[in-house]
C-alpha cells in the first residue's frame, strides 16, 4: 500500500506544467503588432529629429561665430588701414603725395540757422576727395579750419590752439565728416592758444561760417550765414 501511494503522487513538470507554459506565451493580434510597428516608427522618427536638430544647433552656432569672427576681423583691418598713414615726414620715402587743391572739395553745413548769446553752433565739415589716385592731407581742426567772420573781421579761427594732425590717406570716392562745435566766442586777437573760458563770447549779430584748408588756402567750402541773437 505504501508503494502504491508514492507511485500515484503527481510529478512536478507533467502535463498540467507543459499546459500552463502554452497558456503563458500570448499570441499578439495583428492589430496589436501594427500598433507596435507605428510606436516603434514614432520613436525612431522623434530620435531623427531631435539628432537633426542638434546637428543644425551646432552648425548654426559655428557659422554664427565665422561670422561674428569674420567682422571683427573686417573692422581690424579697416581700423588698421586708417591708422597706418604715414606721418607727414615719411610722404617722401613712402611715395604718398599730399592731396592738391583739385583733389579735394569742402563742404560746410550749420545745424540750425542761429544760436543764442553764450549758446553753442554745431557745424559739420565735410572733406569729399575727387581724385583718381591716392593722396594724404591732415585733416585735423588746424589744417582743416572753420573761419567765423563778420563784415571785414575776423572773429574765430579753430587753428588758434593746436592740435594733432589727423593724416587721411583719401582715395577715389573718400569722404571724411567732423562735428566742430563752436561756442559763440571770439580767438582771432589772440597771439598764443590760452584758456577758452576766458575767451569773449560774441555780441549778437550776423555772422558767416567757412572752412579752408591751411596747406591749400584755395581749397574752401561754401560760406554758411547765420545769426548769433
């Protein structure tokens, strides 16, 4: 009897098992699978992107640098070339000549056509270079010179008190621009630049406004009339 109980005792791993194991692995539907097809291409399509996008982020950041470098090394360059002028005492050795009078035209504008007692005339002084080849010329307020005359009088010259030279190496098509600031007082008396808070300041009246050239006296712009009141 003992013998019989232990051989009718259920074996682990028999049918029943093998039963429970197909049961387990489902089978997926066809609806299902295109599902996970469609998740699966979604995923792959969002990855592209987002790696494109970082492609593109990269790329763009570099050319935006080659650009910016690209500038800068513009604006050094033409910084360069415009501080590079020889001085005055090397045109000879450099073979630069200095411009002629019919190289260069002046032009002269006021900001408004009149200015208080003690108040301050904002001129602009325009140096155009109608040449055809290459010249210096010293553009500076002592060479480059606004002249303030009433009547037969001179009142102010801007060459009184020295300055800097200021050498432009001008080519076909060159165009030069100052802002001069005048503040409605009188120099021409002067013999030697002093403090311009002592200078004079003018009596009202009518007034005329011209720029010349001190190395090409000929060279002058048109006259600006204007009231001091």
């Amino acid at each position: 009897m003992a013998q019989q109980f232990r051989g009718s005792r259920p074996v682990k791993g028999g049918k029943n098992s093998k039963s429970r194991s197909k049961r387990g692995k489902r089978k997926l539907s066809k609806r299902q699978r295109a599902i996970y097809r469609r998740r699966r291409i979604v995923v792959g399509v969002a990855l592209v992107v987002s790696l494109a996008l970082v492609v593109f982020c990269v790329y763009s950041l570099s050319r935006g640098f080659a650009a910016i470098g690209t500038v800068i090394r513009h604006d050094e360059v033409y910084a360069i070339s415009r501080d590079s002028v020889p001085e005055p005492n090397s045109v000879k050795k450099s073979g630069i000549t200095d411009c002629s009078a019919k190289d260069l035209t002046l032009q002269l504008t006021a900001a408004s056509q009149s200015v208080g007692v003690g108040g301050t005339m904002q001129f602009t002084a325009g140096m155009v270079y109608e040449g055809s080849g290459s010249c210096l010329v010293d553009g500076s307020d002592s060479n480059r010179v606004l002249t303030i005359t009433s009547g037969n009088e001179t009142i102010y010259r801007s060459d009184v008190c020295e300055v800097d030279a200021r050498m432009l190496l001008m080519a076909k098509g060159d165009k030069d621009s100052q802002k001069i600031d005048w503040n409605t007082n009188a120099n021409a008396t002067l013999t030697e630049c002093t403090d311009e808070d002592t200078w004079a300041k003018v009596n009202p009246g009518t007034y005329v406004a011209q720029l010349s050239l001190k190395d090409n006296p000929k060279v002058k712009s048109e006259q600006v009339v204007f009231t001091v009141q």
